[in-house]
C-alpha cells in the first residue's frame, strides 16, 4: 500500500497533466488500463485513449482549471472534491461544474475512477480552494 507522499507525489504529477500540459507525465500517473465510472457509463480506456480524452476536453474548454476544496489520500485511495472552472469560449463569461471523485491506485498509479458531477453552472459555497491539489487549504 503506498504511503501519503507516494500518493501526494501521484497527484502533484496528475496536477501538472492537466494544468501544465505535461502528457510526458500520463504513463507515470496512469495504469495501462484505465477504469472509468462517469456520467458516460462505465468503461475501461487505455492510458493513450485517456490521455485523448483530456487533450479533447482542453480542446473543447481552454483554460480550464481543477481547483481543490477538500481531498483524502488513504492507503490505495484517494477522493476530492472539486470543481472544474474555466472561460466560455465565445463569451470569456466564467464557467463551472463541481464534482466529487474517487480514485483507486493500484501499483502507484491511477487504475480506477469514480466521478459525480453536477451540472454547469454549479460549485461548492467553500471561499476558499486549496492551493494545490493536495495541499490543504487556508480556512
């Protein structure tokens, strides 16, 4: 069972995957297959499909961001709640979506996900998200 910082290290590098671009970084972050359970059903991708399906995602919305309101990192779990944010492409309006998701690692890496998302629009009432990913934040 990894530790704390094996799984805090795990998630500084997913971060950077999607707030930096860093898709070098996919293949240490993500098992070759990858469990998905979301509002698209559940499916098992590769990391390399995975890895399209983020490209796409900051395709469709640039400059999203994931921001951090509260995390647990447990043994070969991890869960956050969050919220998606990001600039509406023709308007430049401000843009939301919050969600709770699990994770399960196994191997050090990400191998199975859980995600609720609630619909656009929507965020937690929390002044303050965490500045980092897996950091906790300033209350």
């Amino acid at each position: 069972m990894p530790d704390q910082s094996v799984l805090r290290d795990l998630f500084d590098r997913w971060e950077k995957v999607w707030h930096e671009g860093r898709y070098d970084l996919l293949a240490s972050c993500v098992a070759e297959s990858y469990g998905r359970h979301d509002e698209f059903g559940d499916r098992t991708v590769s990391r390399d499909a995975y890895a399209a399906e983020i490209a796409k995602v900051h395709e469709a919305r640039p400059g999203i961001r994931i921001v951090v309101y509260d995390h647990t990192l447990d043994d070969d779990r991890a869960w956050f709640r969050f919220a998606f944010t990001w600039p509406d492409p023709e308007t430049g309006k401000p843009m939301s979506r919050a969600g709770l998701q699990q994770y399960r690692i196994e191997a050090g890496k990400l191998a199975e996900t859980w995600v609720v998302l609630q619909s656009i629009g929507s965020t937690w009432p929390d002044p303050v998200a965490q500045v980092r990913w897996t950091e906790p934040t300033a209350r």
